[in-house]
C-alpha cells in the first residue's frame, strides 16, 4: 500500500474507476518501459475538470453563450431584475487569491474528512445483518 492509499484512498492511482488495460513490459536494455496499468481515476477526473470546466464556465459567461442551445437567458419567474445573475456579472466571492485558496484547501479538507467518514460507515453497514 502506498501512502496515497493510506491518507487519501479516492484519490489513490490504483483505485481505478474504469479500468482499460495493463500495458506489457517492454526490455530495451537494462531499462523497462511500459509495465503498468491504465484507466481513468480520481486523478484523471480533476485534472479534466481544471482543464475543460473553468474555461467552459468562463465561456457560459460571455456574450457568445447567450442563446438558445446554452439557454444562458432564461431565468426562473422569482430572479429579480437586478441580480447579478440576470444581469450576467460575474461575483466574486473572496477578495484575494490568499482567500481564495484557504477556501479551495477547506474544501478539500472536508471532502476529505466525509470521504473518511463513509468509509468507516461503510465498513459499520456491511457488518449489520437482518
């Protein structure tokens, strides 16, 4: 068991969530390429998201997301004229970058700590028998 096992067992390289094949050893000398698994992980999944949703979210916001496939102008009956949404702006919640990463560290944190908590509750329900 590695140590990212140990602390962070989701976002381990071996827990695999579709798993698609085991690539062969491959001798070139004294060196060995190759012998390893491959699939998407946790790891993949971040990764996709900081690559494609911030840039598609920064799209969302632009007057070029504005018409009927992405439906950016259709708002619920109760939204109030002025509300940032409505009025397309984007809001910025913290202040500095500072604040902006002790919020992204807190989330993690968290994710981490239920993370943890469905496991052990996990372990508890599959040992309750009818």
């Amino acid at each position: 068991m590695d140590i990212t096992q140990a602390f962070f067992p989701s976002i381990s390289s071996s827990n695999w969530i579709v798993h698609f094949w085991k690539v062969p050893p491959i001798h070139i000398g004294p060196m060995v390429l190759g012998n390893m698994e491959t699939g998407l992980s946790t790891q993949n999944l971040v990764a996709i998201l900081v690559v494609v949703q911030w840039p598609f979210a920064t799209f969302l916001m632009s007057p070029m997301a504005r018409n009927r496939f992405f439906s950016t102008t259709d708002f619920p009956y109760f939204a109030l004229p002025t509300s940032p949404t409505v009025n397309h702006l984007f809001v910025r919640w913290e202040q500095t970058p500072l604040e902006f990463w002790r919020n992204m560290g807190l989330g993690f944190l968290f994710s981490v700590m239920s993370m943890w908590a469905g496991i052990y509750w996990g372990g508890w329900l599959k040992k309750v028998r009818r």
